[in-house]
C-alpha cells in the first residue's frame, strides 16, 4: 500500500519565502528490513507545519519520531509518500553530539565552515553566535569541560551557525537536570522570538512540549501516525507549573498511554 | 529577569579551569621517579652479582666499568654515524609503514570487499614475527638497505593499520549522523568527523607499531650487513664476535634507551589527544 507514492524528499530554497508552510509531510512511510522482517517506523504519516510555527511531537519510545526527523534532515530515506522541507534544516541531538576533539568555538565554526562561510568571517561569527546562548567567554572549553545545558547551549548556536530555515531537535533537554530543562526552555523560546525559525520539537514529556509549542502532535506508537493534536492557546510566558499547562499535559499523557497500550 | 538568572547560572555549572603548568610538573616528577628507583635497583642488583664472583669479570663485568665504556664510547663521532644510520632506518621503515598502514586502513573500512579480504589477513600478519620476513626479503631484494626496510615495514604496518581500523569502525554513529546532518559527505566526512574521531585509536596503534619497527630492525640489523654501513646492530654483532661484553652490554643499553626514548615521545602524543579528546575522566 505504500508503494502507491513514489518516495521524494524536496528542499527548496527558492520557495521559502514565499511558501506558507515550512514542512508538509504527506502519506510518508518508512520501513525498516529487520532481519527478514519488515519493520513499518512510519505508517501513512501526514501534518503540515507553518512558517514560524512551534510544533511538538510527543510519543513513546518507538513511535518512529527519531525516524520522522532523520526523513526531514536527509539522512533517511522514505519508502513512500513525501516529505517537504523549505529551506535548510538543522538537526540537535540528545546529548553529546558535540564533536569532543573541538572547542565550544571550534564546533560552531565547522558547522560555519561546512555551510561555506568565509573563513575570515568564522572566528567572529562564531564568538556572536556563543554571545547569543549566553556562552560568551567559554570560547576556548571543550565539551567534556562544559555541563550538560551548556554543552546544549554549544549545540543550538551551532545550528544556528548552519543559517537554518527549519529547526528539528530530537529530546535535546531530556538528559538534563530540571533547572538546566527550564533555563534551555527560556533560551529556546527567545531565540524563536527573536528569528524567523519553524521548529518542530521532538519529546516524550508531555509538559514541555505544552511548555514550548504552539500545537503538540501525538503519535501513535509502531507504526507511528499522528494520532491526535492539540492546539496550545495559554498565553507565553508559559509556567511549567501552572494549572492550566497541567491540564494540558494530563489529557495527552492520557492519550499517550492509551496509544502506548492499546498500539 | 528570566536571561539574567540563565546568566548568573552559568559561572556555577562549570567546572574550573584546570592548571597546566603545575600538574604537568607534578606529572613529570611523579612519573620519573619510580623509573630512576628501578634503574638504582637494577645497578645495585647487577653489582651485587658481580661482586658473587658468579661469573668471570670477563664474562660479566659489572656496571661501573659498563658506564664508563659507554661513556668513552659516546665520545666518538663513528658511534653516532651508527646510531644514525639505525634512526635513519627506523624513521625511513616506520614512515612507508604508517602511509601503507592509513592507506590499507581507509581502503578495508570504505570497502566491504577488501575488509573481507585484506581485513582478514591484517590479524594473522600482525600475529606473524616480522623476522620471518628476512629471508624472503634477502632473496628479493640482496642483503640491502631496502631489505632491512622491508622487514621494519612489515613488522610496523600491521598493528598501525589494525589501530587505525579500529578507530574507524569505532566512531560514534551520533558523531557520523552529525557531520552528515551538518552536511559533510564523503571526503569532508573522513576529514572533519571520522578521522579525529579515530585519532585516539590510531595513536595508540603507532605506538604499538613503533615497538614493533624497532625490535624488527634490530633483529635485521643483527643478521644483515648492508652496504658495509656502520649500525647499532652491527656493533653489537662485532661486539659478540670479539667476546667485548663492556662493548656488548654499553650497545644494550643505549638500544634500551632508544626504545624508551622514542616510546615515551608516543605515550605523550597518547596522553595529549586523550586529553583534549576529554578521555582521561577525572584527569581533564
């Protein structure tokens, strides 16, 4: 069945500013050869996410989220449907995806470097870029000298070194203790203030992502759809531990266990 | 008020700053100390057996007039013409290796075909004592300078190739899938992700290679007069043929020295990239 659709993953620079959305998935598929078996991580999956907009993806472990991800960032290939993505995308990880022989400036002036800025111009840029995730003066320390929030500090100025359009950050704040996870959400949400970033934010818990985005996706756990969505109407800044978020939160942790058990 | 706690934050997470220069001379200090107690040890032992009358002066004389043989010896210019001509060999042997060795390395881990084929052999050639090479390479090549070379190569190559690999096929799938999200491919992949990324490994197989190369060349200097070129294996052999054991034991321990010399050079470079690796733990 999902072969109907040939596979196509387009990025179009030229599209994206003029474009609406800055992600449109369509009937995407993903299977996996396990062995001799066919592994479905992705079944028929299809949402769009607007210019600017702030979408959480929740699900269990499983639920073919990191697969959705490495789709949106090239790294995968579908087996059927499609994946749009206008403009360049930037990917964070869980954790120490940091390159541990390179400093904190180091790192940032690579992803500088690959994306074909000036070598002249790297030093500089890279030294604001650090200023702007409040790193400035922890040029010179390398990841394993620098604590888990600042080590996701380092990894989202390095996305942003990348100049991307699209943002897609797979659990970046779930090693982290909780006041590192709030100072990050802070960070987080200014810099999307601050720039024309869509970020689409990949967590298991259900309070961040009411925390952070605009509309939080539910995914259904192997295969993984989106199963339900739910819009984020409570007014920024949002309180992690404000009644109202909480609410939010218990009815899609609900959901979540309802998927997680009944598949 | 939110930026201004994430700012105060920050000084607190880090970890201090650590002090190079003084851990580095407490380093040193700690680090030489055991070896100058073990060389005492060894002269005390050494007189202490002489003094037995166990053996003839002759055959077993002990360590003062050793040194002093040695230091008589280290005045003259022909003794350091030999020792050059044996570094010459070592530097010249363990250089092709370690180019053979990344080549071999970088082809069996982008190519499954070699990996299967080449990268089978790599363990039994590194298990194989280089020596066995010599007479082959007699016939092959006279007994020449590029005979010894041979052997130093093929002793040398295997293990540095070995550690390379396994540097390579050891790196982080998170590190890879980063440098390609970051848009490195390919080459760029090698150059800025995959290649540090094994640095620690290689490292460590250039030292083990390192061994390897020198106790090869000594082992063909011993049995292969070149070019009636002056070396530090052939003074040992003339040493023997002329029963000098002040001689015999002097050369002893200057290729001693040698081999440690150089060896500590590696275990520094080891010491260095594990450090900025950040894989020292509570040391870094």
């Amino acid at each position: 069945m999902w072969t109907a659709l040939e596979p196509e993953i387009v990025v179009s620079n030229l599209l994206a500013l003029s474009e609406k959305h800055a992600l449109s998935v369509e009937r995407l598929s993903v299977a996996f050869l396990h062995g001799d078996q066919v592994l479905l991580a992705l079944d028929g999956t299809t949402f769009e996410v607007k210019r600017g907009e702030f979408v959480c993806v929740v699900g269990a472990s499983g639920s073919g989220k990191t697969t959705l991800l490495n789709v949106l960032a090239g790294l995968d290939r579908p087996s059927a449907g499609r994946a749009h993505v206008h403009g360049r995308v930037a990917l964070i990880f869980q954790e120490s995806a940091l390159l541990p022989w390179l400093t904190a400036a180091g790192n940032v002036e690579l992803a500088l470097e690959l994306r074909g800025a000036p070598a002249s111009a790297r030093h500089k840029l890279a030294s604001e870029l650090l200023g702007r995730v409040h790193m400035a003066g922890f040029e010179k320390r390398r990841p394993h000298e620098l604590s888990g929030g600042m080590k996701q500090r380092v990894a989202l100025a390095r996305a942003l070194a990348q100049d991307a359009d699209v943002l897609l950050m797979d659990e970046p704040f779930g090693a982290l203790d909780a006041i590192s996870r709030d100072l990050l959400h802070e960070e987080l949400l200014r810099i999307w203030r601050e720039s024309h970033l869509t970020i689409l934010f990949v967590t298991h818990n259900a309070r961040e992502a009411v925390r952070l985005g605009d509309r939080v996706m539910v995914f259904s756990s192997r295969p993984g759809r989106v199963a339900h969505e739910v819009h984020v109407d409570l007014p920024r800044p949002r309180s992690l531990d404000s009644p109202e978020l909480a609410v939010i939160a218990g009815r899609i942790t609900d959901r979540l266990k309802r998927e997680v058990t009944y598949g | 008020m939110a930026e201004l706690a994430s700012q105060l934050d920050l000084p607190e997470v880090a970890p201090p700053p650590p002090h190079p220069v003084r851990k580095s001379i407490e380093r040193t200090w700690s680090g030489l100390w055991p070896k100058v107690g073990a060389i005492l040890l060894t002269l005390i032992v050494w007189q202490l057996v002489v003094w037995s009358g166990w053996r003839p002066q002759s055959a077993l004389p002990g360590p003062w007039p050793v040194l002093n043989r040695l230091a008589s010896d280290l005045s003259h210019l022909d003794f350091y013409a030999g020792m050059g001509v044996t570094l010459r060999r070592a530097a010249l042997g363990y250089a092709i290796a370690a180019a053979a060795a990344i080549v071999v390395a970088i082809l069996i881990a982008r190519i499954e075909l070699a990996r299967r084929s080449v990268g089978s052999l790599l363990v039994g050639l590194q298990s194989m004592p280089s020596i066995a090479w010599l007479p082959f390479a007699i016939l092959l090549l006279q007994r020449s300078e590029s005979a010894i070379t041979f052997v130093v190569v093929m002793g040398a190559a295997p293990a540095i190739a070995a550690g390379l690999l396994s540097g390579i096929d050891h790196v982080h799938p998170l590190l890879i899938r980063v440098g390609r999200a970051m848009g490195a491919d390919g080459l760029r992949l090698y150059r800025h992700v995959i290649i540090p990324a094994a640095l620690p490994a290689f490292v460590g197989g250039l030292k083990q290679g390192w061994a390897f190369a020198w106790r090869s060349l000594m082992s063909a200097e011993l049995l292969v007069a070149a070019a009636n070129q002056t070396s530090i294996g052939q003074l040992l052999q003339s040493a023997g043929k002329l029963l000098d054991m002040q001689q015999l034991l002097a050369i002893m321990i200057v290729i001693f020295v040698i081999g440690i010399a150089i060896d500590s050079l590696f275990s520094d470079l080891d010491r260095l990239v594990r450090r900025r690796w950040g894989l020292l733990g509570s040391e870094a």
